[in-house]
C-alpha cells in the first residue's frame, strides 16, 4: 500500500489481501482473506475461525498459511500476499 492507496498485481496475478483477528472477549482468532485480480476485481473471499487467542505474528502466520491453502484449492500459480506483519512476510519469502 503506498499513501493509502491498495496497489493492484501486475496482470495475471491474484493479489491475496490477508487479515487476522484476535477476539480476546470471544476466545477466538479470525481470519479474512481477499483475492483480487489484477483490475481490481474481487475473484474469491475466505473466513476461517479458531478457539484459543494467539499472539499477532502467530495469528498473521496462520492467516498467510490458510491463504495458500485456499489459493492452491484453486490451482492459482501466481499470487501476492499483503499482510499487516512484514516481519512474517520476509521470513517467509
């Protein structure tokens, strides 16, 4: 994101924008996952949940893990993820 402004992927690409929550009044750890293509239109959207409140990387790295898994579901071979933690993305790459 630059001044404020969601870029879009370059052309065939899907954009997975990756978001967890923690619930702490709940107990639960919520995940949200939006896939745009490259003209900005959404392609699919997933929400999963879990029992137990984990802390924000672990939170973020199981949201980046349910949404390769949900993008390899649809046989996508080329995706960018933003997520809110960089330090999860870098050591992942």
């Amino acid at each position: 994101m630059l001044s404020g402004i969601a870029l879009t992927p370059r052309s065939g690409v899907i954009k997975l924008n990756i978001d967890a929550t923690i619930l702490k009044q709940n107990g639960k750890t919520c995940i949200d996952v939006v896939a745009r293509a490259s003209r900005g239109n959404l392609v699919a959207n997933w929400s999963t949940s879990w029992l137990g409140c984990f802390d924000g990387k672990l939170s973020e790295t199981l949201a980046i893990r349910f949404s390769f898994v949900q993008a390899q579901k649809k046989s996508w071979r080329s995706i960018q993820e933003e997520s809110d933690v960089l330090n999860v993305i870098s050591k992942l790459q």
